[in-house]
C-alpha cells in the first residue's frame, strides 16, 4: 500500500530561522510529488510538483527537492506569513488519485 | 474565476439526519474529487469523477454515503442516516486533465451530534 509520511508534525521557528520539512513515500514507480499549503479554515493550495530524482523548485522562500525516497521542503528565513500546514502528496494507483500525507503545522513566530 | 465553491460552509445535524454537501468546481475542469479531512486520518479520498462520470469510489466509507454528478457545474455528497463519526471538513476539488494542479474549495465543517 502506498504511504506517505511526514516530519515533523509540528514545527516552531523564529522569523528569520531557516529550517526543513521532510516527506518520506512508498509507492512503486513515482509519477510525481507534490506540496500543497493549507491555511486555518481554508483548502490546500498548490505548490510544486516534482517528478524525478534531482529536481527542485523554487517559490519565494520554499524550496522543494526530490530525492528517490523522500522529499524535503526548505524554508529560508521564514517570515510569520510562512505558518500553515505543509501536505506532500503522491499519486496512487491512478494519475489522479493522490494519497496526502497527514502535514506538518509550521508556525513562524515574529 | 472564483474558484471552487462548497456550501454550506458549516452544517451541525443530529445523528440519523441526512446531511448534502454541495460543490461547484472551477469551469472547464473534467474531474472533480471530494474528500474527508481529519485530525486522525488527514485527508483522504471519497470518490471522484471525470466529465461527470463516478471513476473511483474505493474511498467511500461505507453504503451511507453517495455521491452524484448530474452535470459538469454541479456534484453533492450525501450521508444518510448520519453518524457522530462521520464529523470532519469534507473538501471538493476539481482540476484539468491537462494539468495537475488540483483546485480546492474551502471545504463543509461536518459536526453530527
């Protein structure tokens, strides 16, 4: 069964505290990883995909790598806007049928 | 565009209610996903549908729920009768076949008493 998990569950940081989200998958032959944003009350949003070995992506102060087993979303020096609920999510056993991980709560204190 | 559009946004039922979320995805998308968020699963899928028609409904958790698409603007999701475990926000989400972006909406707080 594909799983998608992530650490840490919750993160505090510093405006200005740089830091890493990871989300480790099993799931047999990736078709793409993707990150989402969810705000308090709100949908996720989109971020990245990523679909192989290598790649990253840029936006702001989120990058987002990939590597064969896991995938990590860096923050650099965060600013209160940054908090939220990271989701990474992989497709399962169709292209659009995405399994999500359970997010990690970042909170970016000023 | 103004996105997906879930309603209500709120509904609190007493058990053995019938309880109908309602969804209108983003214009021109084909497929449109509904799924279940809690603290203790996270997000999970129902069931979703390409040009209207159910594809996947592996996800439903049991006969109490139904989910219908009579048209490419329009999809509700049905619980009858209603559990106190069936409490949690219940997200709609519609994207493009030719993009993976998936667009959701903002999502029915579900609370069963």
């Amino acid at each position: 069964e594909d799983q998608v998990t992530q650490s840490p569950e919750a993160l505090r940081l510093q405006e200005g505290e740089s830091s890493s989200l990871n989300c480790s998958y099993t799931v047999s032959g990736l078709r793409g990883l993707f990150w989402y944003r969810q705000d308090p009350g709100k949908g996720p949003e989109f971020l990245f995909t990523l679909y192989s070995a290598g790649e990253e992506k840029e936006k702001e102060r989120l990058k987002a790598t990939l590597t064969k087993k896991e995938s990590f979303l860096h923050i650099t020096a965060p600013k209160p806007e940054d908090s939220a609920t990271y989701l990474c999510a992989v497709p399962g056993g169709s292209n659009y049928k995405l399994t999500f991980g359970k997010g990690t709560l970042l909170t970016v204190n000023p | 565009d103004a996105g997906v559009i879930q309603s209500p946004r709120h509904e609190v039922t007493e058990m053995g209610q019938e309880v109908t979320l309602r969804c209108k995805p983003i214009s021109g998308h084909d497929y449109l996903f509904w799924y279940r968020q809690t603290m203790m699963r996270g997000l999970e899928l129902l069931i979703y549908f390409n040009n209207n028609v159910p594809i996947d409904d592996s996800g439903m958790p049991e006969d109490r729920f139904s989910a219908k698409m009579p048209n490419a603007s329009f999809s509700t999701l049905k619980i009858q009768p209603s559990e106190p475990r069936d409490s949690a926000v219940y997200f709609c989400a519609s994207r493009a076949a030719t993009n993976e972006k998936l667009f959701f909406g903002s999502g029915t707080q579900l609370s069963v008493l």
